[in-house]
C-alpha cells in the first residue's frame, strides 16, 4: 500500500465504497465521475503504480483484470450492446490516479 494512494485507501476499506466485486486480487466500483452509464474500474489490490511498472510477476493480475471485465461486462448488460476497455498510463496519457486500473465503459444507447 501506498500512503497517500486514493486506490489503496478504497482496497483497505479507509475510504467507503460499494464493491460489485472482490477477490483475492481485486476490487471492482463504480466510477464517482462517470463518462458513460456504465463506468466501471477495476482495481489491483497489490498497489501498481501503473502499466509502466508491470513486472513479469503481475502477468496473472492483468489477465485475471481482463476475464473480470468481461465477466461484469456481462452483469452490467453491455456485453451484447458493446463496451470499452482501457488503460490510462502516465500523464500524458490520461492517468491522474496513480494505481493500475482498467475502465470498463458502455451503456449507450444505439441508433
């Protein structure tokens, strides 16, 4: 954990929020500032600054991130319709939080 890591408070249960999912490995919650109606992240509970510091050891963490996207992709009713996955990485990226984690975003409505 890092000390002053938004993500690390929400994982420790310092900061409140409502889990949709947890494991071992990761949390799952609802974006506070969404950008579409369905705005997941999901989240590491072993701190990871980001992409940039993945380890050949973290291979399982990002995997098992994947297959819970898909799988709340499903719970959340986008699976059909369409979503999207992503990574921020860095600042020049769009990363503002320090702390690996994936959007899972969908919910629009089709023409």
């Amino acid at each position: 954990m890092e000390e002053d890591c938004l993500f690390c408070k929400i994982v420790n249960g310092e900061i409140s929020s409502d889990f949709l999912y947890e494991n071992d490995t990761l949390v799952v919650f609802r974006d506070i500032n969404p950008k579409a109606p369905v705005h997941l992240l999901i989240v590491p509970k072993k701190h990871i600054r980001s992409i940039n510091d993945l380890t050949k050891d973290d291979e399982k963490i990002v995997s098992e991130i994947i297959m819970v996207a898909k799988d709340m992709a499903k719970k959340e009713s986008v699976s059909e319709s369409g979503y999207k996955l992503f990574f921020n990485v860095e600042r020049g990226g769009g990363q503002i939080i320090f702390h690996l984690h994936l959007h899972l975003m969908g919910g629009w409505h089709q023409a």
